[in-house]
C-alpha cells in the first residue's frame, strides 16, 4: 500500500498560525471569585473540608463553618442515609451546586487528597478512632466532645497529634467565649490572689455500663450502616434504643456519665483557670454529698458540683482565691467578689455558648499551624481529669494518680480501666 505525503502549503500555515495566535492572545474572563474580589475568598485561600458523622450537634457545627467565607465543605460521611442526603442537601443549597459528595464509610473521605480539614461529630464512640484515621490521613480537624473514651485514648490522641504536626480542635467552644476567657485568666494570673479552689458542674454524678439491649431487625446496610455505626465497639444487636442513645459508649465501658459530659467544658476551663493542660489532678475522692473533689499538685482543689449555683445559665464555673473570686456561665454574665477586678475591661456579654469564635480559632490556626486553645495538649488533660473522676465514682473510693507514669497508684482495679480493647479491625 502507497504510503500517502500530506504537505503543508506555506500560505495555509502562515494563516492557521495566525489564527491560533489570536485566540491564544484573545482576553480570558475570569470570574472575580477566582481572585478574591467582592468580598470572596480566592481558592487558593479557602480550607476544604469534610464531615464525619453530621447529627444534630453536627449541624449546629456545619451552620458555624458555613458562616466563614474561607471554609468550603464539600463531602459529607455518616452512617445514615438519611443524614447524608439532609448534609448534601444543606451543602448543596447553600453552594448553589450538586458537588457535595456523600460517603458511607469515612475513609473514602480521608483519602481524597483535596480534603485539607474535617469536622468529627459522630457519637462519641468515634471521635478519638477518626481523629487517628485523620491525622494518619494528614487532615486538619474540629472534633466534638467528649473526645475519648478513657485515660489511654487521652494520651494517645496528644500524642498522635504532636508526631502528625496535624491541627485538632476539640469542641470545648467556651475557650473562645470572652466572658469564660477573661475569668479563666484572674484565676490564672493571680488577680484572685493565691488560687484554692475551681469548681465544675456536671450533668450528674454517676456512671453507667452501656449494656445489651434485646435484639432488633437490622437494617438495610444502605439505609443504617450497623456495623459501622458499632465500629470500635464491642458488637451488640441492633436496637433503636443504641442508634439514638445519647450515651451510647459515651466512656467506653464506662458510659462518661455527667461528669464526661458538661466536664468537657467545665472540667476543661478549671483546667485553663489552674493553669493545668499539661497535668491532671493527682487524687481523686469519690462522691460525698453530691460533689467529686480533685486535688492538683500544687494544693488547688478542683470540686465537681450540681448545687449551690448562682443563676448564670447552663455550664457554670467558679475560681475562688486568698482574696477574690469570680463566677460565670452560659448566660454571658460575669459575678465577681470586687468590681474592682475588671480594672476597667469591658467584657463582652454573649450568651448562648455559640460556636463561630471557636470554629474562626481553628481555622485561623489551620493557616498559620498554630495551636488553637482547645488543642489535643489541652483535651488529652482535661479529659484525663473527667475519666479520673468517673472511676473515683464508679469504684467508689479514693485514687492517687501519678502524672509522669500516667497510672493509678497501687490500685490495679483502677488502672484496668484506664483503657479498653477496640473491636476488630479498628486500630489507634
């Protein structure tokens, strides 16, 4: 077969030349999005995320991230078909798209390599296992509390952070509320005088086993991933009851209780207020009378309580020193022993323990990789200090805790519970 010559005429290529050369020089329009004009944010400065587990709380969380202009979601992650169609929707309305990708099984998620951050708000049987599966992923995260289920996971999740070099916030949003701040730092520094006691509230002094509860049809995979939704726990039947259940595997074996819950919060800002999140208290007295006393090093008693509370809203704390004190809680209002310890700051009244300055924390320190107040440092003490407490309660006796070793002293029963087997195959 004749092989074919196709010859180019020197006046037919001068011209295409000229063609492509018009279009190449013709102006492209570029939206002014793309470049950050009329109040956009350029892509090249907006954090993509992800949601992992979007419930009620999840929501309320999403709606904070929506409300900054450099925070772009684009995935969503839960068990539940339900909430995956309701996340996508919300996303989807709020882009003016389709591009919300839905997920049943959150490492998919984590292996999109254009994924920068996630936003952990399974139950808390999840929030310690997925913040590893994150930073192993190289994600940034916002995780809600409580973040771990006993004393192991609180230091293996500092721990992971600080090797990953990953930025985790945990959802402890008082740290950024400026009436909880400011009474944090009287305490802190000494504009109380020597500091003696902090005080927390709870939502009850008690502990509880999640237990077995009778068995259920299950569902299709599709609609309730079971399994899934189980995932480090040990498995159990399916039941209604579980799927909802707010303290579902709360404390791991231990269900966390009140004091794992608001102790979160309260706990935590007794922590900030002693100047404590490298530590935890060193003993731990089991109830009397309704209220859980700790002791740190230094003397200051930290007193876990449900009564004699001034009428400050929900979530209150109080830091008592040699020559003052200072009160404050949901409410946004600060009581204190002196007017005379504002020194003329006017602090900010906002009630209703809103997420946004928490959220604009993270991402804030997404960018410049600093850490951000409720750091995995902080959470990993402060939630040490809550399971302490819960197995002070639960063995019904007192506890010497070593901080170095990290280990109950001399009482084996009590170490027992500092950690507990994860189901096959999930690993820390």
């Amino acid at each position: 077969m004749a092989r074919q010559v196709f010859r180019l005429h020197r006046r037919r290529f001068l011209k295409a030349a000229v063609q492509v050369g018009a279009v190449a020089l013709a102006p492209q329009v570029i939206p002014s999005s793309a470049l950050g004009r009329d109040g956009a944010v350029a892509p090249s400065e907006r954090i993509v995320m992800g949601g992992i587990g979007i419930g009620n709380r999840g929501t309320y969380d999403l709606g904070c991230f929506f409300e900054q202009p450099d925070a772009q979601f684009v995935a969503i992650c839960d068990v539940k078909k339900a909430r995956r169609d309701a996340v996508k929707q919300m996303t989807d309305k709020k882009y003016g798209n389709q591009d919300c990708k839905t997920y049943r099984d959150f490492r998919e998620l984590l292996d999109r390599g254009n994924i920068d951050a996630v936003l952990i708000a399974t139950g808390p049987n999840w929030h310690a296992t997925a913040s590893f599966y994150a930073a192993r992923a190289g994600k940034d995260m916002y995780c809600e509390k409580p973040c771990t289920k006993n004393i192991a996971q609180s230091l293996a999740l500092a721990d992971i952070m600080r090797r990953s070099g990953r930025i985790f916030q945990a959802g402890t949003q008082r740290r950024n509320l400026p009436h909880f701040a400011f009474a944090c730092e009287l305490a802190r520094t000494g504009k109380l005088g020597k500091l003696k006691t902090v005080h927390a509230h709870p939502a009850g002094i008690h502990t509880e086993m999640s237990g077995w509860l009778s068995p259920e049809k299950e569902p299709n995979k599709e609609v309730i991933d079971w399994d899934m939704y189980l995932g480090p726990a040990a498995w159990r039947p399916f039941n209604n009851r579980n799927l909802d259940g707010f303290n579902f595997e709360k404390g791991g074996g231990l269900v966390g209780g009140g004091v794992l819950e608001w102790g979160s919060h309260c706990v935590d800002l007794c922590q900030w207020a002693v100047g404590a999140d490298h530590t935890a208290p060193v003993e731990y007295n089991p109830p009397v009378r309704g209220r859980v006393t700790a002791r740190y090093a230094n003397g200051v008693e930290l007193v876990i309580r449900n009564d004699g509370w001034l009428k400050l809203g929900s979530c209150p704390v109080r830091f008592e020193g040699e020559t003052g004190w200072v009160e404050t809680g949901d409410s946004g209002k600060l009581v204190l022993s002196s007017p005379e310890l504002l020194a003329g700051n006017k602090v900010a009244e906002i009630g209703g323990y809103p997420a946004t300055f928490h959220v604009r924390d993270f991402l804030d320190c997404v960018k410049s990789r600093s850490q951000p107040k409720a750091n995995a440092e902080a959470a990993c003490y402060a939630h040490i200090a809550c399971h302490a407490a819960n197995i002070a309660i639960a063995l019904g006796r007192k506890l010497t805790f070593d901080t170095k070793s990290n280990e109950f002293v001399g009482d084996d029963q009590a170490n027992r519970l500092r950690s507990e087997a994860l189901r096959e195959p999930w690993r820390l």
